[in-house]
C-alpha cells in the first residue's frame, strides 16, 4: 500500500486529474475501475475521481509492489533517493547560468530573459527559459525532483527568442493559476520599448488582424476580419524622437499579445523595428549590425504592471510595478540617439 499526504501544489485539483499525472502509465479507464473496487481511497472512503482535493488530504494506493512499479510516473521512480542526477533542468541552469530575477516570492517568479534564448522548447533537444526555471527552482531547494511528480511549476508568457524582458513564472500552482488567468483575462499591463524607423510624435492605438504563414514563420496584418486571422491591437506613445536620424523610441503596450504581433504590426504602418530581419528595414539593420553588433530585433518586455485585486493582495502583488533593465546594446544605442 502507498499513501500520497496532498500538499499546497495539489490542492484544488480534481482526484482524477491528480491520479492521471502520478500514475501516469495507467489508462485512465483502469483507473476509474480501481476506485470502484476501493483499490483506490480518498481518506479512506470510496471516490469517484471528481472529488476536489484539499491540503493535508490522503489517498491510499492498494496495489502489489509491482503493479505501483509499473503504473508509477517514471519520475517518482527516478527521484526515490531524494535526486535524479543531472537531468534537462539542471543541465539549462547550468547552461544559462544565473540570469537576473527581477522579483521574487512564494507564488511566482519574474526573470529578465536575454535575447536568443527560447521561452519553452521548439524541439526536444532545445534549452529554453521554462526548464532554467525548474532548475533554478531544484537549485535553490525550492522543489524536488520528487515533487515534479504531480506539480510542474511553469513559465505564463512568452516572448520571441530574440525579444529580452521580463517573463513571469508560476512557482506555486495558485500562482500559476492566478498569472495564466489574468494574461487570459488581459488584466495585466504589459509594456514593451523598441526603436522604429520613422517618426511618431503621437500616441495611438492601432488594430487588425493577424494571420500566420507556419510555412515561412511569418505573419501578414490585414485591416479586414477575412476569418482565418486573429484580432490584435497594439498602443504606443513615443517617448523621444530623433528627426536627424529619422528613428523614434517607442513605449508599447500589448492589448493582445500574439506571435510577432508588435514587430508584424509597426511595420504594417511603415514604422519597422530597427534590427528586424523579418519584417525591417534591411539597409537600416546592416548599419546597426556593422556598428552596433545588433543581431536581433531592439525590442525589450520592459514593465509589468499588476492591477489592485484581492488575491493579488494575499500575494503581495495588488498594484505592483516591476521593471527590467534592457540587454547592454540596446542601452548604447539609446544613448547614442536619443540623450
């Protein structure tokens, strides 16, 4: 017989659901039929699987060693003397070293991402930003390797490779819970800077709809709903412009938030980002790459401010602002344009 003492991270997950991730190599079908036959309790009395656990809860397992061995998820066997070695979290904290963490505390966790990392894998053998973070979570004794079994704490957003700037990260399952509900919702405001070409010298905000080419990794912005497109909208402001050098540095604000949407966006309206090699302006970013060693778009998630609400409150995050220093190149050219 094993028995599983629910936690923080479980709580408020369905039975069911719970089962299905720690014992991963059974059918859920299976499953079901175990709880029937009470081979399966829930403090000690039959379930059904829709039950919604609570910390401190018990679930008892009654199955021949074997059979747990075999049903287990692989994980929980890998981590049954306290560490599994070296795995692909360790080996992508290793490898992206101690990026800087922004803010901090028992629910989530806000990193400042470098240009050229990815924010989650593109393909198996990938390193990105979500497995830094469990491995900076394991690093710190945050989590075990153990605990991974039925919590896997997660990164909420995404930004492009090539875009630097803060991604939020939930550490706790109420804080990732909380964070994908408020990105979804669009409660949060999120704020980027860039350099365009071009000047702006108003505010505005702009709309359309967005329709992604899989084939070429790219995407057209199109004025008219045609169906097959999403709806974005974007706002800027300038904050200062440059009309010997024609270039303008610009505050945007994500109103949607989809892939290419601010780069795809400005240049739709002739205002492309300096260093854009997809949707920019090639004359331009062969200057800025011989001079500057710009390889990438200027384009930095630069503040993220949180709205008062109360569970935010509990979290100690109602009404905060945080914000995220720009990679080192953009500084320079800020400096050399616009000070």
């Amino acid at each position: 017989m094993k028995e599983v003492i629910i936690g923080k991270n479980e709580s408020g997950k369905r039975l069911d659901k719970f089962l299905g991730s720690y014992l991963s190599e059974a059918g859920m079908g299976f499953l079901f039929k175990m709880m029937r036959k009470k081979n399966i309790t829930l403090n000690g009395k039959k379930c059904t699987g829709q039950e919604k656990l609570t910390e401190g809860d018990s679930i008892k397992i009654f199955f021949a060693d074997e059979t747990f061995e075999k049903f287990v998820n692989p994980q929980y066997k890998l981590s049954e003397n306290g560490s599994t070695g070296e795995n692909e979290y360790t080996k992508a904290f290793k490898k992206l070293g101690n990026l800087e963490v922004v803010f901090e505390n028992d629910d989530i966790l806000l990193v400042n991402k470098p240009v050229g990392v990815l924010s989650q894998k593109a393909r198996p053998d990938d390193v990105s930003l979500n497995e830094w973070f469990i491995g900076y979570l394991l690093d710190k004794g945050i989590i075990t390797d153990k605990s991974l079994v039925t919590f896997k704490p997660s990164i909420c957003n995404r930004l492009d490779r090539n875009t630097s700037g803060i991604i939020i990260c939930g550490k706790s399952l109420a804080g990732l819970q909380k964070m994908n509900e408020m990105l979804k919702k669009r409660d949060l405001g999120k704020f980027y800077i860039t350099v365009v070409n071009g000047i702006i010298d108003k505010d505005s905000r702009i709309e359309g709809y967005l329709i992604k080419d899989s084939k070429t990794n790219k995407v057209a912005i199109s004025n008219k709903d045609n169906g097959d497109g999403d709806y974005i909208e974007t706002a800027y402001r300038p904050l200062q412009i440059n009309k010997d050098e024609g270039l303008t540095l610009l505050e945007v604000e994500l109103h949607t938030g989809k892939p290419h949407q601010i780069r795809a966006h400005l240049s739709s309206i002739g205002h492309p980002l300096i260093g854009d090699t997809k949707y920019g302006n090639n004359k331009l970013n062969t200057f800025f790459q011989k001079e500057y060693k710009l390889h990438s778009q200027l384009l930095h998630s630069c503040r993220l401010e949180f709205p008062t609400d109360n569970v935010l409150d509990v979290m100690g995050l109602s009404g905060k602002v945080f914000e995220a220093k720009a990679p080192k190149v953009f500084r320079n050219i800020i400096s050399a344009y616009f000070e």
